[in-house]
C-alpha cells in the first residue's frame, strides 16, 4: 500500500473545521482505492504568531519540503491586522516553493442556485490558469512624503532580483507605490499551462486575460509573450484576447461560453472570484497552488471568523480542494470518487446551510464519506 505525506495547515477560522471535514473525506477515498494518508500537523496562523512573534520560521520550510503536497484551511484573523498572515504564510508559501500556477475552476453543481441564468442545456465549466508569482503581487513597494526612496530584494525561483527605488515629488506628497513586474520565463510558463489543460479538456480557445491597452509596458508585455508562446507551441488553439474590464462585462453574461482563462497574477484573482459567485458561492470554490516542487491546496473562501464555531461552515469548497490535491499527488480514482461524492450529495435532497439546508458542516462531510465508502 502506497503511502503519501501530507502536509496539514489549518489556519484561522473556519479552517480547521473545513480541513477536519476534507481529511475525513479523503481517508474515505484512501481506504476505498487502496492507499494511505499520513498528516503531518503545522500549527501556523493567527495564534502562533500572537504567542511567538514569528508567522513562519525558516526551518519549518524544510519540514515542510519532505511533504508531497500542502492542505491548507484559511488565513486571517480579527486580531491581526491585514498584511502579516496573508504575506508572512500565504504569499511566502507561494514564492518559496515556486508554486506558479493558482488553478481555479468554477462549475455548475446540481441544485445549487446561480445569481445569472443559464442556457438551457449548458453549464458553466471554466477553470482560470493564474501566474501566481509575479504581477503586483510581487510584494515589493513603499511609502512616503516628498522623497520615497525604497530598496528593493526579492527571490523567486527563476530569479533573484535586487535594486533602489529613487521617487521626488514637487510640492512634496503623500504618496505610496508598488511594483508590479514579469518575466518572460514566468508568462511563457504560465501560458503552457493554460494551453496544456485546453487541449486536455479539449477546447479550441484560450482565452488571455488582459489591459494591455491602458497598461502597456507590464501588460502588453504580458500579451506580447503569451502570444508569441501560443503561436509557436499551440498552434492548434486560438487565443483570444480581451480586456479584463470586459471579460468581467461577459461572463455574467454568458458564464457559459468560456472555457481557459489564462490571467495575471491581480486579474486571476479578480475573474476567480466572479467565477466563483456565478457557480454558487465561495462555498463550492476550490484551488491548487501547484509548482514543480511543494503544491498547496486550498478553498477560496477566507476564514469567516465570525462563524467559526457554529456549524454553519460550508466544507465543500475544501473538500473539492482535497480532490485536486488528491490528483496531484497522482490518486486519479480517488480524486474523481471525490468530486463525484460532491455532485451526488448535492443531487440530493440535503445542503449545508450556506445553501438553505440544515446540514452542518459534520454533517455534510460525513454524507460526502459514506457516498464514497
């Protein structure tokens, strides 16, 4: 019987409760096909770094390295303020292990009510391919009156990058800046993927993401190798270009017309979310953060402090995550027992609260493990 270490990062919040459901449900599929799930606990968030100071030390990165995929709940907190956790955990996972590619898909599931109609027959199935470690989440930025002047280092996998940011205003202002900035290695890469999963899900299109024309020097950069990398290696797939201010105009429009995504870091996180609350709700979003080193695997929902404790979490979106991780790892029956699981309990007659029904979180993860045992 294979074995797979996994890495377990609860997080704030609800995360813990929707990560205790999605291990409750993958072990079913575990012990359903055949192998096994070791969890290796991480203790990582709001409470850590209040009592020690430190969000995440060095050596747990090592740790963490051994592992042959991340399950992550969620980050944030009342009690700290917006910065520390989503860039001291969350970002620095991302950049350290080089994880690329954030895949976000949204679909249609049964029974679930979407705030737009759908044409009859049809169903929204759209996955957005991310770059995930450049654009304007490169975290390098500052502020100031007058004179600001920053240095600037950073690592990534494909680079380092070091450097001095000299600005002077004249009057003297208040101003800040961040630094938004690609590479060519990073988009074609990232373009790849975007045409790799097209052909593999058999579309004829990719659709790219963009503002090139009010952004050119990092957007039309973007549009420039995207291009260039689809014409020399996918020939056989058009890409479609358009502006993300209109993509966001279409797809309430007809969700259902578009297949790949492929967007920069800000604007993936921007179309993801409307995707998400086109198929139902962040409830029901899952994501992989995947690299060729450690892969991270998470819902898009935060932490929903406010009703952790309650019951009234919705664990679907984690455990769809779950799914993803479970095929990354190379567990293809389990993860499609899994997502199946989903589709059948919601086919059903029952629904977790966010959806109007009277399961609890429990509740619905364990009717999601008794349809896959």
């Amino acid at each position: 019987m294979s074995k797979h270490l996994i890495a377990l990062v609860p997080g704030d919040g609800i995360g813990p409760e929707v990560v205790g459901e999605t291990q409750k449900v993958c072990e079913a599929a575990a012990g359903k096909f055949g192998f096994e799930l070791e969890w290796k606990h991480f203790p990582f968030g709001a409470s850590y770094y209040l009592e020690n100071n430190v969000v995440l030390p060095e050596s747990a990165l090592d740790d963490m390295a051994e592992c042959r995929a991340m399950l992550l709940g969620a980050v944030g907190d009342p009690r700290v303020k917006p910065g520390p956790l989503e860039q001291g955990l969350l970002l620095k996972l991302r950049f350290h292990f080089d994880q690329y590619l954030n895949l976000r898909p949204a679909l249609s599931f049964p029974n679930v009510p979407t705030p737009v109609a759908l044409t009859e027959g049809r169903r929204l199935d759209s996955v957005v391919v991310r770059e995930n470690t450049e654009d304007l989440y490169m975290g390098l930025g500052g502020r100031g009156r007058g004179v600001i002047e920053e240095a600037l280092e950073t690592k990534r996998g494909l680079y380092e990058l070091s450097g001095n940011i000299d600005l002077r205003f004249a009057p003297a202002q208040d101003a800040a800046f961040s630094l938004g900035l690609m590479t060519r290695p990073g988009v074609a890469r990232i373009t790849r993927k975007a045409g790799d999963l097209a052909r593999e899900r058999g579309e004829k299109k990719v659709f790219i993401v963009s503002k090139a024309n009010a952004v050119p020097h990092l957007y039309g950069f973007w549009d420039e190798v995207t291009r260039a990398t689809m014409e020399s290696e996918y020939p056989d797939l058009e890409a479609a270009f358009v502006n993300v201010d209109a993509m966001c105009y279409l797809l309430p429009r007809q969700p259902h017309d578009y297949g790949v995504l492929l967007c920069p870091n800000l604007f993936g996180d921007i179309v993801s979310d409307l995707l998400s609350a086109l198929a139902g709700g962040l409830g029901l979003a899952a994501s992989g953060n995947i690299g060729d080193g450690l892969s991270m695997f998470e819902p898009v929902h935060g932490s929903a402090p406010t009703i952790a404790g309650t019951g009234k979490a919705n664990p679907l979106a984690a455990i769809l995550s779950g799914a993803m991780l479970l095929k990354h790892i190379g567990e293809a029956e389990a993860a499609a027992a899994v997502e199946k699981a989903v589709f059948d309990y919601l086919s059903g007659p029952d629904k977790p609260f966010e959806l109007g029904g009277a399961d609890n979180l429990t509740v619905v993860g364990d009717k999601v493990a008794g349809l896959i045992k």
